[in-house]
C-alpha cells in the first residue's frame, strides 16, 4: 500500500509545481519581482489629466496605490496616503492612485467624497493592474526612481525614508 502512495504524492507536488508558476513572495525590500522593472503605463485622472509612470523615472519615487471605491480597507487607507502625500515625505515621493475598473464618474465622486488629494488615475480595464501582477486590493508597490519595484505588499510601506 505504501509503495502505491507515493508515486501519487510525488506525481500531486510536481503538479501544484508546474501549474503554480514563479514565486511570487516579497519581502518588504525587495519588491515580487526581486528588483523587476516596472512596466511604464500612461493613464488619465477622472478630469482627463495624463501621468505615466515614465515621467518620473530618474526624479523621484513612485508610491503605486491600486484601490477600488467599493473597498472598505482601501477607504481606510487614504487618511494615511493623504497624510504622506502632504507631509516631508510627499515632496520626495509621487503618490498615484490607480482606480482598477469603474467609471470615469464613478471615480470622480469618490475622490470628492472621500477628500482624496493625491492623483487617481483610471485603469478601465485593469491593464495595468495585471500588468502589476495585482491580485488583491489595496496592493502598494513602490518603484524606486531607477523604475525598480522595491516593494509590493497589501499594506502600507512603514517606513519609507530608506526609498526617498
């Protein structure tokens, strides 16, 4: 009986291994991809104003915040992203909120009602976020001004004075 089982078992790993893919483990430094270069995305805020992530390659870190208006940890979030935004931090850091698939109005209400004050841009499709490898939100990823990912969690970086 012993000698049936543990073909089974070995033939059952190599599958969750082959069908599992890379790993995707992050520590807080290193970012899931180990240093990946972030992909460079152009998208439009709510009131049509463009960013790409591209335009601050080389000046400044970029804190991506991947968010919907419907999640409630996203919503707890922004007093926090707000306050960064507009600390000693901000100056040193871009912050861009990535709406991942709502309306243009949708969106627009939710930065007013919420008093969102850093630009949120609209991933209609979710392009970007799969771009990202975002499978949960919030997911926070930071690229560093090289456009190295450096972080990517679903919390909050802590301490960010070691990027900045």
């Amino acid at each position: 009986m012993r000698s049936t089982r543990f073909p089974a078992v070995l033939l059952f790993l190599a599958g969750v291994l082959a069908f599992s893919g890379p790993s995707q483990a992050a520590s807080p430094h290193d970012g899931a991809a180990g240093g990946r270069t972030a992909a460079d995305f152009t998208l439009e805020t709510p009131d049509g104003q463009t960013y790409s992530l591209g335009q601050f390659r080389g000046k400044k870190p970029v804190l991506l915040v991947f968010w919907a208006t419907w999640c409630p940890e996203c919503k707890a979030a922004i007093p926090k992203i707000n306050a960064l935004h507009g600390g000693p931090a901000g100056e040193k850091l871009q912050i861009l909120g990535l709406d991942f698939r709502e309306s243009r109005e949708k969106v627009a209400a939710a930065v007013k009602s919420l008093g969102i004050r850093y630009p949120v841009l609209l991933d209609r499709r979710g392009t970007v976020a799969r771009e990202f490898g975002v499978v949960g939100i919030p997911t926070y990823i930071l690229v560093d001004r090289n456009g190295e990912i450096v972080y990517r969690e679903n919390v909050l970086p802590g301490d960010l004075s070691g990027y900045l």
